[in-house]
C-alpha cells in the first residue's frame, strides 16, 4: 500500500483527496498546510508520493519541490493547480515534479495519476 502525504492549504481540498485515496487503497500518513510543514513532513514521514498544490502561503509548492527533492532527489510528487495555472505547472515539472492534477479533483484521474507516478 502507498503512503501519501497531501500538502494543501485549504482543508476541504486536504479531504477531498483523502477521501478519493483511501477508498481506494492508498494510505495517506500525513498532511500539511503550507509548504514548509510539508517539507519537514517529508522529511520525518518519507511517504512513497506527494501530492502538492501550487499556491499555498509561506512557501509555494513550487519551492517546496525543490526543497524536497534537495534531500531525496527521487521523491515523487505530483502538482495540484486549479485551471490557468499552465505556466506554473511547467516551473514545478521542471522543478522535479513528476505529473500534476488539476481542481476540481476528478477521482480517476488522481487513481491514474498515482498509478503512473509511483510505477516510474
């Protein structure tokens, strides 16, 4: 079973995605609400995939990226924008990210997602 670490400022969409992950077998082991906590969550919980929205406050997603893939340059992380974010979901793959999802979140599309991500 994979562990997930969702890092969202907004706690509806931290549910949302937890709810879609845990219905289907996904353990999520930690959350956090601002890049930095989800940084040193990284850190302390090593989970097996990130997700990470863009826009958060303290430190983007963008940052928080590269933050986490200084200490583990495998980790695997996949971005999370809402619509007309394109330009900034370029700067966080080039940044290490590996996919990203867009808001609404479409449950399969998650599933498909991490499916891909963690097979890599």
């Amino acid at each position: 079973m994979a562990k997930v670490l969702i890092v969202d400022d907004a706690a509806f969409m931290r549910m949302m995605l937890k709810n879609i992950l845990t219905q289907n077998g996904y353990e999520v082991i930690g959350e956090a609400a601002t890049g930095e906590k989800g940084v040193i969550q990284y850190k302390e919980l090593r989970p097996d995939v990130v997700t990470m929205d863009i826009t958060m406050p303290d430190m983007d997603g963008i940052t928080a990226v590269k933050e986490i893939k200084k200490v583990d340059p495998a980790a695997k992380i996949i971005m999370c924008s809402a619509m007309g974010q394109q330009a900034m979901v370029f700067e966080a793959i080039k940044s290490g990210a590996a996919d990203f999802i867009v808001k609404p979140f479409q449950p399969d599309r998650v599933l498909e997602s991490l499916r891909k991500v963690l097979a890599k």
